[in-house]
C-alpha cells in the first residue's frame, strides 16, 4: 500500500536560506578565524571552514576564493583598516604614535581578536605560504595607507620600522610571554612605546 507521500530524492540536498543568506559570509569568516585558531594554517582546509560553518564548501570559494584569501579575510576583520586607519591618521601626525599603540595593544588585549591573530602569528612564522598572505596585508592594506600620509623621507621604511616594533612586542609578550613584559599594564606599554613610534613616523 502506499501512502502517497512523494519520493525522497537522493543525491546533494537542496542549498536552503541558512547556506546562502545574508549572515553567511560572517559565519565562514567566524568558523575560519575559530579553525585557524584551533588548527593552524596548514591544518585547515576550505572543506573544514565550510564545515564548521554549515555551508557547501562552493560557498567559500563564491564569496573569497582560496584558502590564502580566506586567511587575509579573517586578518582583516581583526584589524577592519577601513575604521581603524582614519582613526589612527587623525587629524595630523601629532600623537600618531600612541594612536598606533594604543590601536596595536587594543586589537591583542581584546580576547575576542587575540586568539585567531595568535594563531595567524605563528602560522606565519612557520608556514610561508601564511607569511606571504600575512606581509601582504600589512604592507597593502596598513602601512602602504599610514605611509602615504607621511610629510618625511622613506615613509613606508618608516611605517615598516613602527610595524616591526609593534610586532616584535607581541610576540614577546603574547607569544613568548616574556616577563616582566607579558604581565605589564597595557597603558605602561602604550606610554613607553609611543614616543619611539612617534619618532619613527614623524622625524626627518
């Protein structure tokens, strides 16, 4: 007897809302910085983001491509260099140098943007291919843009030196957790290191 019910049809179910919907690039941007958290550059695949974040994996490629460009987008939504670089430019280049630290410290003291940008950091001292995606962004999308704002010689050396600084400070105290330096306040930090940044940026 049957029941008149229609057949249920095998093969690839059909992309629903959920999959394809207006909230569905955030969630591939959240599931990839929480799987590059977790695994690493070279352990994560499209496959494994697009998993986690309940979508088909074509999705990913639709909305950023490669893995490489998904790496660079969840850079990106750490940093957001369209709110942040006017921000740090201000008005001038007069307290350019505690903007920026005060900028870099915010970004790894919040919990919520430090874990992936953990991740991020140690992938790219161990994986090229991260390194490159890495260098690229912020070459292209912070310093060459600060740079440009720069009235003194060799502006993007300069940017470069002030980016290296920054990092090399995070390294150590989120990283390596050297202390006394992993444990001081973060306004010591800002107050010790803008001035150099400052000088960095602004002195012919």
């Amino acid at each position: 007897m049957t029941s008149g019910a229609a057949p249920r049809r095998r093969g690839r179910p059909a992309r629903t809302e959920a999959d394809s919907g207006p909230g569905a690039r955030e969630r591939i941007l959240q599931a990839a910085r929480t799987e590059f958290a977790e695994r690493g550059y070279d352990k994560t695949s499209v496959r494994g983001i697009a998993k986690a974040a309940g979508v088909d994996p074509a999705l990913v490629h639709h909305y950023f491509g490669t893995k490489d460009e998904v790496f660079a987008a969840a850079i990106e939504v750490s940093f957001e260099p369209a709110l942040v670089i006017p921000v740090i430019l201000g008005e001038g280049t007069e307290g350019i140098g505690e903007r920026l630290a005060r900028f870099f410290i915010g970004v790894w003291e919040n919990p919520a943007t430090r874990a992936p940008l953990l991740a991020i950091i140690r992938s790219a001292m161990t994986h090229d291919a991260a390194a490159k995606v890495l260098r690229g962004f912020v070459l292209r999308r912070l310093l060459e843009r600060v740079a440009a704002e720069l009235a003194v010689p060799d502006p993007k050396f300069r940017a470069e030196l002030a980016a290296s600084h920054m990092i090399g400070i995070v390294i150590m105290r989120y990283v390596i957790q050297v202390e006394p330096l992993a444990s001081a306040d973060p306004e010591q930090i800002i107050e010790m290191v803008a001035p150099t940044l400052q000088r960095y940026l602004t002195e012919a």
